[in-house]
C-alpha cells in the first residue's frame, strides 16, 4: 500500500469540465479518467464516469470543500476518504490511465493502465531542464 | 556497447532464472498446502496455522515473481521490436533517446525551454512548461503497455486537461497517443511549437 501525504488537505477548486479534477489549498492536485465510486456523508453511493461531462459537473458541489482524512493506493485503487464520511474510490483502468495526482514540490503519481504506478518523486535527480541545467525540489511524498 | 541481441540473449537468462524460481515456489505452495491439510486432519492446529502463513508466504513470493516474469516478458518483446527494426535497417529509436550528457533528448513537441524528469521507477518521462503546476502545459511519454505495445503519449492544455489529436479535450480514449513503431506520434492540433 502506498501512503499519501493529502491527510487535512480541503478540495479547494473543483474543474467543472472533464475529467475529474480537483485541487486542494495545499496546491495537490487529482484527477480521474476513469469510473469512479462516491459515497457520501449520507451513505449515497454514486457510480460515475471521471470523463463524463455530466457526472464531472455534477461531482463539483459534492466535493467542493471537503477536507481528506486519509489516502492510500493499494492494487492501483485511490481511496481517499473524508472528515464528513464521504469517500472516493477510483480503482484501476485495464486499458488507460485511470487516475493521477501532482504535488506541489513536484510529486506526481499516475495509475498507469493494468494498475502499475508511474511515480515522479519531488526533488528526482533527474529531474532536469531538457538540455540544460538541474534544478531541485524539496522531497515531501512518503511512497 | 552491448548489442540488442546482446540485451535479448541476456533478459531471456533473466526470465529462464525467474521462472525456475516461480516454479519451486508454485510446488513449494504446493507442498505447504498438503501439509496443513494432512496437520488439520490430525488435528495439530498449531502446525496447521504455522503451514498455512507458510503457503501463504510462499503465495506471495509467487506472486512477486509472476509480475517480475510479466515485466521480463515485456522487455523481450520491446527488445524484440527493437532488433527487428536494427535488422531491418529503420531507425532503432527509443521513446526518448540520450543525450551525449546522458539527459533524455527534447522529443517531438517539445519547446526548448521546457523541463524533463523521470519517473523513478522508469515509466516514463514528463516535459513541462516552466512554472507551470500540475498537469498544466506537460507532454509525458509512457512506456509500452498491452494496448500500446510502443507506449503512449499523453498532452496536457494549459488548463491541465489531457487533449487528443484535435486540440480539445476529450474522453481517455483519444487522449492516449499511440507511440508508433518507430518511434514517432502524432502532435494535437495547435499543440506548443518545438522552436519555443
């Protein structure tokens, strides 16, 4: 399983076009592609789409605002869950990419298709202007 | 330099040496799962128990070598398409060649002034405007997968929306890019010039 530092982080801007896109304050972003499952603080189970027009901008006013509680990857599946209940679960894509999450030192995380993670740690040596000089980030995600 | 054939011959002694360990493992399994069954019937529940976190110890050791052989069996054909086209005398080119300073060399698409990293478990390869965040302003270059036995491209707009070949965004399925045998792939319409 693979911890992600989201915990206390509130979803601050939602996109309202697709996919699924929503940022926090604390500059994380995540996006979803692929079929998700939303529960709510009531229990209200919602299956949708993360490339769909219509459950993106329906999924807007859902999470605007709702702060995590946790986040893990385990099997290519995100669960991130909330302060009020709610939960998020974005499981694997056999054929694209399902899910995805940058950060703001750097960090990137994508469920590639099939499941495996693409990781992109924040201050990689690699990481580097294309025919240039290094420059560095400060390393903030636990994998 | 190592040849392809080279590389083939020495991935192939990989996957020969890894699927001789899945094999122990699957009988070693195996064995573990007779002797906690034959330790139930005589009722020992200790070595029962004891049987069983060995069989499933084993199972996961199992498990471990299944996807190290899936990922062997993955370079080969890589390697394979590669070879072929040395042979073939087209041009044997990587998704994202060196280079002479050993950084990945500015792919097709790319501005000038943008930044490489790479994954560190080598998936993949992002470029990205500078002081752009997220996904905003990013060509990233996947490595081969079942669907896309050449690896995939993927462009992001400013706005970090994946696009297809038309420009816009768009549903995953054209918004993946298909890396071509070759090497090459198709830019979006209205996509960053190289020249940047």
């Amino acid at each position: 399983m693979t911890q992600i530092e989201l915990d206390g982080q509130t979803i601050a801007r939602v996109v309202d076009q697709p996919p699924l896109i929503f940022e926090t304050g604390g500059g994380w972003t995540v996006t979803v592609e692929s079929a998700l499952t939303f529960s709510d603080a009531n229990g209200a189970v919602r299956h949708l789409e993360g490339d769909d027009p219509e459950a993106v901008a329906a999924m807007g006013p859902l999470l605007h605002g709702l702060t995590l509680r946790a986040s893990a990857v385990e099997d290519g599946s995100l669960r991130l869950t909330f302060t009020s209940g709610a939960e998020l679960i974005a499981p694997p894509d056999p054929d694209y990419e399902s899910w995805g999450l940058t950060g703001p030192a750097g960090q990137r995380l994508v469920c590639m298709p099939g499941g495996e993670l693409a990781i992109w740690d924040a201050g990689s040596t690699s990481r580097r202007r294309a025919e240039g000089d290094a420059f560095s980030g400060e390393p903030r995600s636990r994998q | 330099m190592a040849s392809i054939d080279d590389l083939t011959t020495a991935i192939g002694a990989v996957k020969e040496r890894i699927e001789r360990i899945g094999a122990g493992l699957a009988r070693s399994s195996s064995l573990a799962n007779e002797l906690r069954d034959e330790f139930a019937d005589l009722g020992a529940s200790d070595k029962t128990a004891a049987a069983e976190g060995v069989r499933r110890e084993l199972e996961s050791g199992h498990r471990i070598v299944s996807d190290l052989d899936d990922r062997t069996d993955r370079l080969l054909r890589r390697a394979a398409a590669l070879g072929g086209r040395e042979r073939s005398g087209g041009p044997a080119r990587p998704l994202a060649p060196a280079t002479r300073r050993g950084r990945p060399a500015r792919p097709r698409g790319v501005p000038s002034t943008w930044t490489v990293s790479r994954t560190s478990n080598g998936r993949g390869l992002i470029w990205q405007r500078p002081g752009s965040l997220g996904n905003a302003d990013t060509l990233r270059i996947m490595e081969p997968t079942d669907r896309y036995p050449n690896g995939y491209v993927r462009f992001y707009n400013r706005y970090g929306q994946p696009i297809g070949l038309d420009g816009k965004p768009g549903p995953r399925s054209r918004t993946h890019i298909p890396v071509r045998e070759d090497g090459t792939y198709d830019i979006p319409q209205g996509w960053h010039d190289d020249a940047d």
